[in-house]
C-alpha cells in the first residue's frame, strides 16, 4: 500500500517523515488503505475514504478481523489515540481526525455499552445539498474536519 493521501497529509501539515517511518498495513490490508501510524501523539489508524458516485459524501470501513476471522468494529479501548480519515474528490482533499472520545461520541468504535459499525459516511465541508440527516451528521463531524486543498479557481 502506497498511504499515498497520508503522505500527502503529512506534507501538508509539517509531519517530517524519514526512510522507515510512516503507515504500517493492517492485516486485513481493505481496499481503503487501511495501516497504522505513530505520530508524536501516539498512535493513529489510517483510512482512505471513498466518494461515491449515487450519494454525496465519502464512506469509509473502519473494522478489524478479530480472533475468529469475523470482522467487527473498532474497539474504543484498544489503545490508538484515533482515527485519521483521508478524503480526496476532485481537487478537494481533507482528513477527518476522529479521537477515540469522537468515535465513540459518534457511535463508530464498539464499547461495553455499543455496538459501533464497521463502517459509515462521511460529509467534508465542501459537501451541500444535504438530507437532514446527512446535514446532522455533517455538523456531528464537523469539528475533526480539516480542509487541506480546495480547487484553483481561475
């Protein structure tokens, strides 16, 4: 796997990264560049999100295979600081940096009380025209959203 939008992410925020660090591969090795990566805070999971062509916004999966082969959600108490979803459509590139505290504030990552899911939809600023559902999770996401590129205009 190349992580090449977390490269791109980490040049654009100053992350200086030398010839053996950056991403590690999950195990499941997910079509949405799925690794690990400790940055000065800890340690932070990596996904690639994708734009779908029928729906506004970008999905990522965000599950782990666990012991038996199943896979199941992010567990909140597993130790990683997070998680930093990459989301690229057009000239558009943002990440979203989800907090364990914001996956679970959010519903995504599993604890003894929730289920968590194994994957779900993201809206970057830049999506409009939303359901208000869509415009709900929008605002609920909004804070851990960073816009890192924005088309030229001409």
């Amino acid at each position: 796997m190349s992580f090449a939008a977390f490269r791109r992410y980490a040049n654009s925020v100053g992350i200086a990264l030398g010839p053996g660090d950056g991403p590690s591969p999950e195990e499941q090795r997910s079509d949405y560049e799925s690794g690990i990566v400790r940055l000065p805070d800890g340690l932070w999971r990596l996904r690639t999100a994708r734009v779908t062509p029928t729906k506004p916004g970008a999905f990522a999966a965000v599950w782990e295979r666990g012991e038996d082969g199943r896979t199941r959600p992010l567990q909140a108490s597993d130790g990683i600081r997070g998680l930093l979803v990459f989301v690229e459509d057009g000239e558009r590139f943002g990440v979203f940096r989800f907090t364990s505290a914001d996956l679970v504030r959010l519903g995504v990552a599993r604890t003894g009380s929730q289920q968590g899911k194994r994957g779900f939809r993201l809206y970057p600023a830049w999506c409009s025209d939303l359901n208000p559902a869509a415009r709900r999770t929008q605002r609920e996401q909004a804070p851990s959203f960073t816009s890192l590129a924005e088309p030229q205009r001409a």
